[in-house]
C-alpha cells in the first residue's frame, strides 16, 4: 500500500520533470514544473511534512511560478524550434544523468543504515520551531540565498531590458530603410 501511495506522487513528479526539460515552449515548461512542485508536495505528506508540503505548494507552485511565467512573458520568449531534439551532447548529457542516478541509487541502497522511511523520524516540528531555526541557527544561509535570488532576478529583467532596447534599435533601422528619401525644398 505504500508504495502504491508513493507512486501517486512519484510517477507525475517525475513525468512532469522530464517533460519540463524535453518541451520546447517555456511557458509549456514552466506548467510543467507546476506539475512537479505538487507532485513533490504530495510526497511531503506522505513523509508526514505538512508545513513543508503547504510551503512547496504556496511559495513554488505559486510565488515562484508567477514570478517565472512573468519573466517568460516579459522577454517574449518563443519555442524553441531550432534546436535538435537529439543532438550528440544531448545523448552524452541523458547518458551522464542516468549513470549518475543510478551511481547514487545503488549508493544508497547498498548502504546498511538505507531506510525508506528513517525511524528517527518521529520529530514533528511546530511552524514556530521551524521559523526559530530558519532565523536563528540558519540566518546567513537563509539571508544568502534571499541575496542570490535577488540578483537572479535583477539579472533576468537587465537582460531583457537589453533584448527589448535592441528589438526597438532594430525596428527603428527598419523603419528608416522602409520610408522614403525626404525632399529638401529651397
């Protein structure tokens, strides 16, 4: 029964992580980390994480997802269609990540103290526990990856500044080449 409860989340967890990355549309590939994201919540309930599973499904499938498919919108992106679904980097790049899964799967199956579930596990903290410990013991670390997604984004919106200012210089060109010569009159 468990592993039946398990696959409901792990096979569209998984389904919605490949077509994330096999999908030429962005916006396409941004619902399917959506997918994903809840997928990943699910299994946080199953993993008797409720804070975590309401997190996930609040500040990533939500937040975070809005914020992507603002940035998406924002740069006009289009789909991808001048890119080889399998070209040979793509090959070594698919044969790289399966080995690698694999190498840490076995890694960890074959570890005498693998569990499924850990026994230890029986900790059930509070909102209140977990936020003293993300502002407290884990402060520069938190504050460190607020800064680091603060720059991520500063840096999407310059880049897109700069698609956008050279479409308008490149539209502006074409206008100049299409109107006609003007008359000068004495």
């Amino acid at each position: 029964m468990e592993l039946v409860a398990f696959l409901i989340g792990a096979v569209p967890a998984v389904y919605g992580a490949v077509q994330m990355v096999r999908t030429p549309n962005p916006v396409h590939a941004a619902l399917y980390l959506v997918l994903n994201f809840v997928a990943l919540a699910y299994l946080y309930l199953l993993l008797a994480a409720p804070f975590l599973a309401v997190v996930q499904v609040a500040v990533y499938a939500g937040a975070i997802m809005v914020l992507f498919l603002f940035i998406i919108m924002y740069m006009n992106l289009h789909e991808f269609r001048d890119l080889d679904p399998l070209t040979a980097r793509r090959r070594w790049g698919i044969l790289a990540a399966l080995l690698t899964g694999a190498a840490i799967l076995v890694r960890f199956i074959s570890s005498p103290s693998f569990r499924f579930v850990p026994s230890e596990l029986k900790m059930n903290p509070t909102v209140a526990e977990v936020g003293r410990k993300l502002l407290q013991e884990y402060a520069l670390p938190f504050e460190i990856a607020s800064v680091l997604l603060l720059v991520a984004m500063i840096g999407v919106m310059v880049m897109a500044k700069r698609a956008v200012e050279r479409e308008w210089e490149e539209a502006g060109e074409e206008e100049e080449e299409g109107a006609p010569a003007a008359v000068s009159g004495a």
